[in-house]
C-alpha cells in the first residue's frame, strides 16, 4: 500500500509541473507578441520641423493715431431775439439763409415807438423853452439887484431855476435818445455774419425780450470750433508725450489735426488746437480741448459731429504685424526665434497701433526674430526651419 501510495503522489506531481511549465512558456509567448507590438518602427522617419515665415524686427520712426469724438459749433453761435415788444410786421430771410452783418431779419410793429419818440422830442422842446424862460428872468433880476431893487435872493432862485430847466432839458434829451433806440430795435438786425436757423414765429405773432424762445439762431461759421474731450489718464499722457513747460505753451508746438467726419471721411484742412479748458469735468473726469478749422466753403455747420483725429511721433519704434501676434489672458505675446530655431513665447507691450502694426515699448527689441504666421501650430521650445526669403519681404512690408 506505500509503494502504491507513493506512485499515485509521484503522477500527480508529475502533472502539476507539467501545468506550471506550460503556463509559463504561454506567458512567455504573450509577452514577445506585447513588446513586438508596442515597440515603434524604427524605420519610419521623424517628421520634420515646419517651415514658417519668419521677420527680423527693425526700427523706425512711425505716427500712431487717436480718435476722439467731438462736437462742432460755429466760431460764433448767437440766439437772435427782440429787445422790444411787438407784433411781428415782417420776417424779412428765409431759414437757411446766408446774411451779414446789419442786415435787417425781422420787422416789429414800429407805431408805438414812433409816437414814443415824438411825445419825448414834445417834451424836449418844453423843457429847453423853460430854458429860455429861466434865463430870462435871470437878466430881468441882474440889474435890479445890482440896483438894490430887489433882494439878492430873488436873484439865487432865479439862477436855481434857470438849472433845474437845464437838467431837466438833459432829461429830456436822454428821453429822446432812448425812443429813438427803441425805433431801432424794431428792426432786428444781425449782429455778425452768418447762416440763419429755424424761424418758429410767423409774421403777425406777438414777439418779447422774455420769450423762452428765441426769433432764430445765427451761426458765424467761415470758421469751426471743434471741442473733444480726454480722460485723465490720456491727458497725463498727453502732457508728458508734448513738449511745453505750461499749457500755453505746449499749444504752441502741438502738430495739427485731423477731422474725421460722421461718414469717416476726412475734413481737407487741417486745424489747430488752440484752447485747454482750466479744470476737469466733474461729472465726466475729463479734460475738454478746442480745435478751430477753416471752413470758408461752408461744408461744416453747427451741431455736425465728427471724430479728432491727434497724431502722436515715435522716433525708433518698434513695429510688429498684429497677424503675428496672439492674445491670451489680456496679454499679447509673439513667438521668438532664437539661433538654433526654437521658438520659444515673449509677452510684449503694446503702446499704439499704426495700420495693421503694432506699436510695441517692450518685450521684443531690433534684431530678434520672430514668427509671423502659423501661430496656432507652435508650442514651446519647438523647432522650426525659417522659410527662405520672407524676412527681407516682411520688412519691407512693416516699412511701407
């Protein structure tokens, strides 16, 4: 029974190592076939690095642009309105019309202060006859006095009176002055050269110096005053990029201005700036300046809006394409390329814009290299190969 015991312990040995020997050539074999798959081709060829465009960046001296909204009013904008009371007789232009200076707009009623005048010029020639009336019984009383016939003091009311009738003939005087301007002023004239507005009263309406509102306006615009305004932070800037010790002074040596009209045409002429106003608005923060432009052809009126166009110069700027930039994060970056064709992310500054380009103070300086297109393709430390030829167009693109 042991031996026959034994032997049935021996078989099953046998077949237990038999199992394990077959499992383990089986995982053997799974493992050559894994790494035969996963090993790469060590054929198959790298790709290679892309060709992109490429430009050297220069300096030079560029004039970048800022538009400012304005509003334009005549070199003299007036309210025409009635020194006098009255019906209106007559409206002498018509809306729109061209006048100059004296001219007659208006007719009022005039018969009221015609007869005025003449009650005033009636009470002038009273007043110089009690002139005359005085001064005769000032000659009438000298020699009696002289005489000792009447007192003396007949002779000092005499002369009392004889003054009174002057000052009141002076009185009379200025009556008569006074009705004569008030004539006058029935006819409305104007006071200064220029195009008519609206006319809201009619010939027959009963017209006043308190009427709310006025008989016309009256616009002298052979010139313009274009006003806009700047915000705090851009006047600080403007006080520091323009030369001059005072605001007068730097005036003196601003450039001139452009006028960038509502349809964004540009104005023909240039013009001035030549007022900054004394204080910021409270309301706004801002700063208003003034620019005057000629306008003898009458293509601007009152009222028209437009934008002021201010040129700022930058000596050895540095221009950069904005196609080839990218932002992120409210920055702006480029990608450099250094001399073994990395690329590698460069955050710039941008300071102002002059066409397509950017302007840039920092992060880039002349002589870099940086990438002009395919910027959504680049990563971090990649290698490119520079297309040949693009730098020496690219500059002359940024140059024009």
């Amino acid at each position: 029974m042991n031996a026959i015991h034994r032997l049935f312990i021996l078989l099953n040995t046998v077949k237990s190592f038999n199992k394990v020997k077959s499992m383990l050539i089986l995982s053997t074999l799974a493992i050559v076939l894994a790494s035969c798959k996963s090993a790469p081709d060590q054929s198959a060829a790298a790709p290679p690095p892309p060709i992109l465009p490429v430009s050297l960046v220069s300096e030079s001296s560029q004039t970048t642009y800022i538009d400012y909204p304005a509003a334009i009013q005549g070199a003299v904008d007036i309210d025409v309105r009635p020194q006098v009371s009255g019906y209106l007789q007559s409206v002498l232009v018509n809306e729109g019309a061209y006048v100059t200076a004296g001219q007659t707009l208006f007719k009022i009623n005039e018969n009221p202060y015609r007869e005025a005048l003449n009650n005033a010029k009636a009470s002038l020639h009273a007043a110089e006859a009690a002139i005359l009336n005085a001064q005769l019984e000032v000659d009438k009383l000298t020699p009696l006095v002289q005489n000792k016939v009447v007192s003396e003091f007949q002779l000092k009311t005499a002369k009392t009176a004889y003054k009174i009738a002057q000052a009141n003939a002076e009185q009379a005087r200025a009556g008569v002055a006074s009705a004569k301007i008030n004539l006058g002023y029935t006819n409305v004239k104007a006071t200064v050269s220029g195009y008519i507005g609206r006319i809201p009263k009619k010939q027959g309406s009963l017209v006043s110096p308190t009427d709310q509102i006025a008989l016309t306006q009256l616009s002298d615009i052979h010139e313009v005053h274009v006003y806009f305004a700047l915000a705090e932070n851009d006047f600080n800037s403007f006080n520091v990029n323009y030369p001059g010790k005072s605001p007068a002074d730097r005036i003196k040596h601003l450039p001139s201005v452009e006028l960038l009209l509502s349809d964004n045409t540009t104005y023909p002429i240039k013009g001035k700036i030549d007022m900054i106003d004394g204080q910021f608005d409270k309301n706004t923060g801002a700063i208003t300046l003034r620019a005057t432009f000629s306008n003898s052809s009458g293509t601007l009126r009152s009222g028209n809006t437009g934008k002021v166009r201010l040129g700022l110069q930058h000596n050895d700027a540095i221009l950069i394409p904005q196609a080839a930039t990218v932002e992120m994060q409210d920055k702006v970056f480029v990608f450099a390329v250094s001399k073994d064709n990395k690329v590698s992310k460069m955050p710039i500054t941008v300071i102002g814009k002059s066409g397509a380009n950017y302007l840039v103070k920092d992060g880039v300086k002349s002589g870099d290299q940086i990438v002009l297109s395919g910027l959504d393709r680049l990563q971090e430390g990649q290698v490119i190969q520079p297309e040949k030829g693009t730098d020496k167009a690219a500059r002359l693109k940024l140059k024009d």
